[in-house]
C-alpha cells in the first residue's frame, strides 16, 4: 500500500510541475502577444471557470485564506499558485 501510494504521490508532483511548467509557456506567449493580464484572465475564464464556487463565495465573505484552501483541494495546486489565483479573482471583482 505504501509503494503504490509512494507512486501516485510522485505522479501528482510530477503533473503539477508540468503545469506549473505550462503555465509559465502560457504567460510567455502572452507576454509576447502584448496580451495585458486582463485580456489573459478573460482567455483562462473562457477556457473554464477555475475558482470553485465555494471559494467565491469565501472570498465574497473576506475569508481570503479558507477560499484558498478550498482552491488548493479542488485543484491540487501549490500554495503560491492558490494564492495568486484568489487574489487576482479577488481583484477582478
């Protein structure tokens, strides 16, 4: 049980970094498009809302650190990645 746990555990690791990784594709050819962060928030919108709705409704209620908690189980993403995905959905409300 341990081994196969071992195993999905380095799996996720190993999808998160190559996110993470696609991510930072994504903001370089949108650096590169002269695409402002608005116009690439509206394009990520398109593409799928990404912020559960219990998280909008946490950070609705100020309780910015729980919504991003939230983030992080649906999602799996790292602390900085949560974050900075609360905050700039906080900030474009």
């Amino acid at each position: 049980m341990f081994g196969r746990a071992a195993q999905q555990q380095k799996q996720i690791e190993t999808l998160q970094a190559h996110v993470r990784r696609l991510e930072g594709l994504v903001a370089a050819l949108a650096d590169r498009a002269g695409l402002s962060e608005a116009e690439l928030d509206e394009l990520r919108g398109r593409a799928g809302d990404p912020i559960p709705e219990q998280s909008r409704r946490l950070v609705a209620e100020g309780k910015h650190i729980e919504a991003i908690k939230v983030y992080r189980e649906h999602t799996g993403a790292g602390l900085k990645d949560a974050k900075d995905a609360i905050d700039r959905y906080r900030d474009s409300l």
